[in-house]
C-alpha cells in the first residue's frame, strides 16, 4: 500500500505523446539539435503548469519511439502527482502543452493525443480512480537517475530564463543587448530577438513585434472576445494572471469595449517587450475562432471602413 510519512513518496510514469497532424512529427523536432530546446522548454512550462510547481515532477528522460515522445516522469510528492493527474484527466496539460509548443515553434496549432502509462498499466482507464493511479505510480520506481541531456538543456534553460528576465527589467537605452551564449544570435541587420516565421492557414508569415497598428486594429475589432483572448495569452504572460483581466473590465467599464481590449494588450506588450509578437496574438486569436481579425492584422483582406 501507499508510504507512511517516514518514507518519501516517490513514483514514476510515461507520458506518450503524438501529434495528430501529418505535418508535425514530435520525435522528429524532438531530435533536431535546433528544434530540441524549444520542445524540451515547452515540455518543462506545461508539467509546471499541470503541479503548480517548476520543481513538482522531473523529467528524467525523453525517447524518441515514433511517432511517439515518451517523456519519463518521477514524482517526489504525493500531492504534487495528484494535481499532476487532476491536470491530465480535466484536459488541462494537453491543452497548456499545445499552447506552449505552439509558442515556443513559433506554429499555429500543434494538436496532441496523450497517453499515461505506469509499468503496464495503462492509467487512461482509470484516470476516475485517482488513488488506484498514484498507487501504480507509487508501485513504478525510477529506474535511472536523469539523463545527461535533461540536465543540459535543465540549464540552457535556465540561463536563458535569467537572460531573458536581466533583459527584460533594464531598460533597452541604459544597456548594451545582451547575448546569451546558449541562444543563436539573430540574422544580421535585425532588431528583433525572436527571428523566424510561423504558419497560419496554410501560409508562412515573418513573426514580428506588435505594431501600434495592429494594436489598434485588434482594439477595434476583437469585440467582446477581448477577455478570451486575454485569457490564452495569460498562459504565458505574468502580466495578464488572474484578477487582472476581472479588473482592467471592471476599470475601462465605462470606456466600454475598445479602450477594455487596448488596455489588455497593452499590458501584455509593456510586460513582454519585444517578445510581444505577432505569432503570440495570432495563436490566441486562431484559439477563439477570431480567423478573420487574424487575417486582418496580416494584411490578408483589407476593410474599406478601418483605414
């Protein structure tokens, strides 16, 4: 049966995943030495989000077994695995790690199906039965310490988060741009840190910081959605965290709808700065059906009537 308090809880899993769509081959970017940090950093935020916790479950390996990811996964906490289940059977980590390999590749959609496995016991069947699960779990100890690479790219990522944070909080005229030795330095000739492209619709568009013109545009014609849109870009910005969508209705009420929406992504360019860009507002907008405000801001139809 489950450990009394003296002993530490410790259990461990496999986490499958497949991407649905034909175009995006999980293991395939999981092996591409370039593609490699930005699956891995995805992985890392969603199994946060799922614990509440970046500490609350350890990868300790991830196999490439096509078309399958397999991401081993250790737990240290009872509780910590028990929100980790209560995130995997509400949908939750599915959802959070679209979203975050959707932002961290730079693509519109990366659809996923799941699977949860202890030893041989397939845990989809009985995800209602929370104690049965973390009991497999509990019964299934790692069998290997971390892998080498985990612990790499454990600490590219770090460093890159402290970058990232040291380039964020002092402000751009008062310092030189600083490079990160872990990240490959943008295109010459760019301002921008976030080089790249990403798809929508079938279409390649250059990824680019968010312009007063967009800003406008999406202000006047994201309508009442404003708030869902705030909400798929909160997932990955401190700056939109609950109350604070609650409170920028409640203090533009009067304003009304327009001045609501600019407020929000007001907020969401001041906190992330150049990392603002388009792909980001364009996934959340493809994420709420908004396909056409979408096309809008790339320039895919013009209106006569928003000039």
């Amino acid at each position: 049966k489950m450990a009394g308090s003296s002993t530490p809880w410790i259990g461990s899993a496999y986490l499958f995943l497949q991407s649905t769509s034909k175009t995006i081959v999980l293991p395939s970017l999981y092996e591409s030495s370039q593609e490699k940090p930005s699956v891995f950093r995805a992985l890392k935020l969603a199994l946060a989000d799922s614990t509440g916790s970046m500490n609350g479950v350890d990868m300790l390996k991830v196999h490439c077994s096509h078309p399958h990811l397999i991401v081993q996964l250790k737990f240290c906490r009872q509780e910590n695995c028990r929100r980790f289940l209560q995130s995997y059977r509400e949908g939750v980590l599915q959802k959070s790690l679209q979203n975050h390999l959707q932002l961290s590749l730079a693509m519109t959609t990366v659809p996923l199906e799941m699977e949860l496995k202890a030893g041989s016991e397939h845990l989809d069947n009985m995800l209602k039965d929370e104690d049965r699960c973390l009991e497999c779990i509990y019964r299934e100890k790692p069998d290997r310490l971390r892998d080498e690479e985990i612990m790499e790219l454990e600490e590219r990522l770090k460093s890159l988060t402290v970058h990232q944070s040291i380039s964020n909080n002092v402000p751009v005229k008062d310092c030189a741009p600083l490079k990160s030795p872990s990240l490959p330095s943008p295109s010459q000739g760019s301002s921008l840190p976030l080089q790249g492209t990403f798809i929508f619709q079938g279409q390649q568009f250059d990824n680019r910081t968010i312009t007063l013109d967009d800003h406008q545009k999406f202000a006047k014609l994201v309508s009442k959605k404003w708030k869902q849109v705030g909400r798929s870009l909160q997932r990955s910005c401190r700056a939109l965290r609950d109350p604070v969508i609650d409170n920028l209705a409640l203090e533009y009420d009067r304003e009304g709808l327009y001045e609501q929406a600019y407020q929000m992504l007001l907020r969401f360019i001041q906190s992330e700065g150049k990392k603002a860009t388009i792909a980001r507002l364009i996934a959340a907008l493809e994420e709420n059906g908004l396909i056409s405000l979408a096309e809008d801001l790339l320039g895919l139809h013009s209106h006569e009537d928003c000039s």
